[in-house]
C-alpha cells in the first residue's frame, strides 16, 4: 500500500513562524504527502530548529476528515502532548477540565482503543503514567472511560482521562450506574483481573467502558462494562432493540461528571472551548508537569 509518514506536532510551515525554543529536545514526527516533492518538504532540510526528527511508517489510510488522525488537515496538533509507538496524548476541544487529556491510538479504525491488543501494553502504561501525575502534581484521582460507538462522521477511537476530586469515586460510580440505566443500558463491573481484550471477541456493535477511583486512590479502581454485542445477541436490553450502543449517549461520561459536580456546562464539550491561546497554554503547561513523571 501506499506509504505514509507520521505527522509532527507542529506542522513545518508554523516552525519558522513561531517560537519553539520551549521544544528543543523533544522528538517530533514528520509526515509526507503523496504529492509531495522530495525538495518541497521538511525531508533533508538543515533548518529543524534542534528538533529530532523520526520516520514511521503507517499504514495509508483514506480519510482525510478525521480530527484524530495525525495525518489530517483537521487534527489540532497544537493540542498534542505527546506521541509514542502506538499511541499520543493530546488536549481534548473543550476540556472538561485544564488537565483533561485523551489517549489516542496512531491508526484510524478498529473496535476500540481498549480491547486493541496490539497497543494494549502501552496503552495501560501511559495510563498508569497518567495515574501517577495526577497523584503526585494534582493531588487528584482519575476518571477513565471511553465510548467505542460508530458516529456518522466515522469513529477514531480514544479514551478519556479526567482528573476528579480524591475520594469522589462513589460519588461518580452510583451516579454513572443510575444514568445507564436512565438512558436503557446496564453497565456491569468487572470482576476478573483479564484485560478488557481478553473477555469478548466481538467488540464490533460497540461498548463504553469505564474505570473508577477507588478511595485509596493510586493504581486502584473498579472497571465497568457495556457490550452493544452482548444485548445485541441475547436480546437483554431495556430500550427496544438497541443496536450499536445508541442507548449511551454520545456525551455520556461527561454527562455523569456534569450531575456529580452540579456543572450542567461541562455536560457538553462546545460549551467549554477556550481560545487557540488558551489551548496552547494548557497543552504546554500539561505537556511539561507530564514530563517530570518518570518512565515506569
């Protein structure tokens, strides 16, 4: 297939107009378009301002939409914090909070960042990773979920990562259970210590997953569960023949947080959007506080 590049997370044109002495010593990814000339492009140019620039390689994907692809004309790449193997981290539109980020996998597509076993080991140590800044710089807990669900625009996915109240875990469980079941779907915990990969084979009707904070805080929580595929095949749902999840609402982990914190505004992304600036900030601000974890 055809041959694409990983993206860097600032485009090469923004490099000479901006200052990025703040970025010096930090890995970067570059990508190239089919189209591109080999003299147009960043490829061989002496001027990368002692950035490091790495080749990957990925498989070409068609969309061109999808905000999540690094590829994308559309993707923020302001908003990124960091970019791994297989993963990066990045500031979400509308931040629920300035220290919400979300775990992206590289490649478009498949049933859920979760239960992909190729990024799994990463995914669960950019996590922990994740667990222990909010500990040690926020003195918070954290709010793990993600809502595998095809929209109509396609779905990338990625899980989000909010840090909550220490000790507010109870609080957002027994609301997050009374909402599913407000909305006609049950989320069942998990008792088992198998990854979330290791439980299901088909994945591909959709499922939101969450992990809540146990009071004692740390790497500790309780992992819940609803498979679309599960209710599709046995019929045990609660809302008429819901197919594809299309009983969790599409804002549905910020919803609960919403109700918990008696902030209806946080309900809904767009009625958090802060300026380009303001992103910035946040995201550079994260991105160094992240920086002082050490690598587990």
């Amino acid at each position: 297939g055809e041959e694409k590049l990983a993206v860097s997370c600032l485009i090469a044109e923004d490099m000479t107009k901006k200052d990025i002495s703040h970025l010096r010593g930090v890995t970067f990814f570059w990508a190239r378009g089919g189209q591109q000339s080999k003299s147009d492009g960043n490829h061989g140019d002496s001027n990368n301002h002692g950035l490091r620039f790495n080749k990957r390689h990925f498989p070409a994907d068609s969309r061109t939409d999808c905000w999540f692809c690094l590829a994308s004309p559309t993707c923020e790449k302001h908003l990124i914090v960091a970019v791994y193997d297989e993963i990066y981290i990045t500031m979400p539109k509308g931040a629920v909070n300035e220290h919400h980020v979300l775990i992206v996998p590289v490649e478009h597509g498949g049933d859920g960042a979760m239960v992909d076993r190729k990024i799994a080991p990463e995914m669960e140590s950019i996590k922990s990773k994740l667990r222990v800044h909010a500990r040690t710089a926020l003195q918070k807990d954290l709010f793990v979920f993600e809502r595998c669900i095809q929209t109509r625009g396609g779905y990338h996915p990625h899980v989000q990562v909010i840090p909550v109240e220490t000790g507010s875990g109870a609080a957002i469980q027994s609301k997050m259970l009374e909402m599913a079941q407000r909305n006609g779907f049950q989320l069942k915990e998990i008792t088992s210590d198998l990854g979330l990969n290791a439980l299901e084979d088909d994945w591909s009707e959709g499922y939101f997953y969450a992990e809540i904070p146990l009071p004692g805080g740390g790497d500790q929580f309780r992992r819940f569960i609803y498979s679309a595929s599960a209710v599709a095949g046995d019929g045990n749902n609660t809302n008429g023949g819901n197919r594809r999840g299309r009983g969790v609402p599409l804002q549905f982990g910020r919803e609960v947080l919403a109700e918990v914190l008696e902030n209806a505004a946080i309900a809904q992304w767009k009625a958090c959007v802060v300026n380009k600036e303001k992103e910035t900030e946040m995201t550079e601000e994260f991105r160094k506080s992240l920086s002082n974890v050490p690598a587990s």
